[in-house]
C-alpha cells in the first residue's frame, strides 16, 4: 500500500484510529493514535515522540541515558506497507513505525531500522532472507483481581497435540485464526502444546521485515481476541514455571537476490545443507551467548532455557534436533530444495523481533565472511554428553542469567558494532535496570508482571 490506499482504505472501512506502533528496548509494544482527519499529515510529517522512550524499560522505569532524557524529540514515521485494520479493535488500524530524526534520517536507537540495515547487509552479500517466527502462548481465566500468579488459570489441562485441549480453545482459536485471515497474515498450523492452556500458531515465512511486522501483530492479535473472549494470553516465556514455557523458535532461509534458489541446499549432502548453511551455522553458534541478550532477553526467559526441557541449553546444532539450539528442520517431501530451513530454538516472544533477526543475520552474516565451522552434528540430546565430550566438540552451556547474556553481548564487538553505540548503550542500560528489578524481588513478581506484559 502507500499513503493514498492507506487513508481510502480507512476512510472506506469507518476507520476512526489508526494506531502508529513501535517496539522498544525493553521489547513493549508502544505507540501513539492518529484520528483519520489527520492521517495525511501525519503520515508525511511524522507524530511526534520524546527521544526518553528508548530509555525506558517494561516496568516503565526510565534509565538515566545519555541524549534521552527530556530535552529532544523524533517522529514515529509509519510504514504503509505494514497498514492493517485491526479486526479485533472497533473502527481501528495500525501500521509499524520507523524512528526518524528531526533531519528526515533513521535514528541510530532505531530497532526496526537496525533491521533494514542487516537485511542491505545481506544484499549486499548477494542474500535475500525469508524467516518465520514460530509463536507459543499459554490461554489463562484471570481469577481476582490478578495480583498473583495462582490467579491466572490455565483453560484446560489437556495432554500434549490432544484434542480435548483442542476442544477447550476452539472458539478462542477460530477467532484468532479468523483476525489473522483478516489481516492477510497466514498461518502455517495450530496445535495445542504441552504446556496446561499452552497453544502454537506458526505463521508463515516472509521477506525479513514483514516477517518482523507479522510477529508484532501476532502479539497484538493473540493478546486482544483473547481478551474479547474474556481470557489472557501470555505469551511470557515461563508464564508459570511448574510448566512447560513459551518459546518463539526463529525460523529462516536464505534465497538468492531473485528470490528464487534457496541457497541452504544442497542435494549431495547428508542433511541436505549447503556449505554457506553450515558457515551461516558456525557464526550463529559463535555469537549466541551475547545474541541470547537480544532473542530471549527477558529476566523470565532464563527460566526457561534449562537442559533437557526441549527449549535448548547448548550451543549445538543438529538435523531435527529439538533440544539443539539451531536444528536443520527436513524438508517437505518432493520439495526439500526449495522448504528446507534452520531453526534458532532459544527465541520467545519477550524479544523485540526486529532486534533478534537482526542480530540472527549478523551472527550468520560473519559466520559466512569467517567461513566458520559449526563442528559435528549433535545427534543426541547435547545434555546428555558428558563435560568433556561437550568440551571436544565444541559445545558451551548458554549463559544462565539474563545478566550473564547482556555481559556476552557487551563483549561482543561483531554484535555490538552492528547495533551501534546508540542502540546498544540504551538497551543495554534498560535490560541492565530489568535485571536488577527482579533480582530484587521475588517469583510472583516477575511472573505476574511477564504474564501482563507480554
């Protein structure tokens, strides 16, 4: 779409809001509303938001960061390609928003605009990324006033894929799976998951950034139709921690600049993968003790990532290995050259995924430059080798503290380089305050505030 359509299109469908929406270091969806009166000028000039946003965290605590205090403004300039009318929201529409500066440039604390640089970075190495994200939720019935995790209650208590879990979120699922053909995102399946009330809907692979978008409205949809129904969806990594948690699995591919050869495969070898997807591997491998700072970056995310729990603890990779934390996914039967794909396990929907697959396509961007090896093949659960055959092979445990994981991205000067200083000083510092929140408090705490916050 562009401006034009935007504004027929709201002005056709009794559009009265349209919202403009960012993610921001403390991966919260935030944004400002613009009545269809003023949608032109708006969309041209940009609306206007303090340059403090970038500094405040998902407790709205605002971090003492140098050049985002209260002196200084940019424009939340949207994008018409990402325009959708929010079926779940009466008389409303939403597109996502780039940073600008008040010089009409990107601004360097710009997440959705670090992303559009790693994808010219990969264009400029002759690759065009196509990526899913693969979305986990857990369905609640709120009892009391909230306050305390026991007061979020799982809707059913089915077994894993089990079609009485099926039976128990049908009416909530067909409306969301209804929101989702509304607003031309398709989804690729559903199932119930193991988790009490926990669901998956992996959407549909798409070019880089749209697939991006589609994980903001994935959040967005799956938190207000369930809402409508009278329910919460959290989709917080470990909503509650005598459970399974909820992870959002990062799934891409790499095509030629056509788009038309899916430069992962390659037919004569073992697991079908092509030279470049192993380098692509070794980079990722390389750089994921800091790249966990920005996939699974959430104080509750590290509950999670524990060995043998199926969300992957080890710095491993594998063909259809679930418990490594990148899997060569096989390919659909008669189709492999074109639908195989890498899987990155440790991601959940905590992050801001603008962040993530641009720090996932750096990782791999050097492993291709550096022609890095990603080692053997586990075959097993890498949990279940023993310290020193980890060691011979290569394989590291993740940090185990979101702190631990904001220290390696620190000290990470590929990842680091690519955010910019501006970026990575600001998150840093509001993932840093978060940190230091929760470790203060205790376990009711942080639960109840990831399941309400994300």
């Amino acid at each position: 779409m562009n401006q034009e359509q935007v504004i027929n299109a709201c002005i056709q469908d009794g559009i009265r809001l349209t919202r403009f929406l960012y993610v921001d270091n403390g991966c919260t969806i935030r944004g400002k509303l613009v009545p269809t009166e003023r949608l032109s000028g708006r969309m041209a000039s940009g609306q206007g938001l303090t340059v403090a946003m970038q500094a405040m965290n998902m407790l709205d605590q605002l971090q003492a960061v140098e050049g985002m205090g209260p002196v200084g403004e940019i424009r939340l300039v949207p994008d018409p390609e990402s325009f959708v009318i929010l079926p779940y929201a009466p008389n409303s529409a939403a597109m996502m928003c780039d940073m600008i500066r008040l010089d009409k440039t990107p601004w360097d604390a710009c997440p959705r605009s670090f992303l559009k640089r790693m994808i010219a970075q990969a264009a400029a190495h002759g690759l065009t990324v196509q990526a899913a994200f693969e979305g986990e939720f857990s369905l609640f019935r709120r009892e009391g006033d909230g306050s305390d995790p026991s007061h979020y209650q799982p809707i059913d208590t089915g077994l894993c894929f089990s079609s009485t879990a099926m039976h128990a979120a049908a009416p909530v699922i067909d409306a969301i799976m209804a929101a989702f053909a509304a607003q031309n995102i398709p989804v690729d399946a559903y199932y119930p998951e193991l988790g009490h009330g926990q669901h998956e809907l992996p959407l549909r692979h798409a070019p880089a950034l749209r697939a991006a978008d589609n994980q903001i409205w994935f959040r967005e949809t799956v938190r207000s139709v369930a809402a409508n129904h009278g329910l919460v969806a959290s989709l917080a990594p470990k909503p509650k921690l005598d459970q399974a948690g909820n992870g959002c699995h990062i799934h891409w591919s790499l095509w030629d600049a056509a788009g038309e050869t899916n430069l992962l495969y390659d037919g004569a070898d073992q697991y079908l993968l092509s030279r470049l997807g192993y380098h692509f591997i070794g980079g990722l491998l390389a750089h994921l003790p800091g790249l966990l700072a920005l996939t699974t970056p959430s104080y509750n995310s590290f509950h999670r990532l524990q060995p043998h729990f199926w969300s992957s603890a080890y710095t491993a990779w594998g063909p259809d290995n679930r418990e490594a934390a990148v899997r060569v996914a096989s390919g659909a039967w008669g189709s492999e050259s074109t639908s195989i794909n890498l899987e990155l396990k440790a991601s959940d929907a905590s992050n801001n995924p603008y962040l993530a697959l641009g720090g996932l396509i750096v990782a791999g961007l050097d492993g291709i430059a550096r022609e890095l090896e990603p080692g053997a093949a586990a075959l097993i659960d890498p949990g279940n080798y023993s310290d020193a055959e980890r060691s011979q092979r290569g394989i590291r445990r993740y940090p185990t503290t979101q702190a631990e994981a904001l220290d390696a991205l620190e000290q990470d000067d590929v990842l680091m380089d690519a955010l910019g200083s501006t970026l990575a000083t600001a998150y840093l510092a509001v993932k840093r305050s978060e940190y230091a929140a929760f470790a203060a408090e205790d376990e009711a705490f942080e639960v109840r505030h990831h399941i309400e916050k994300f």
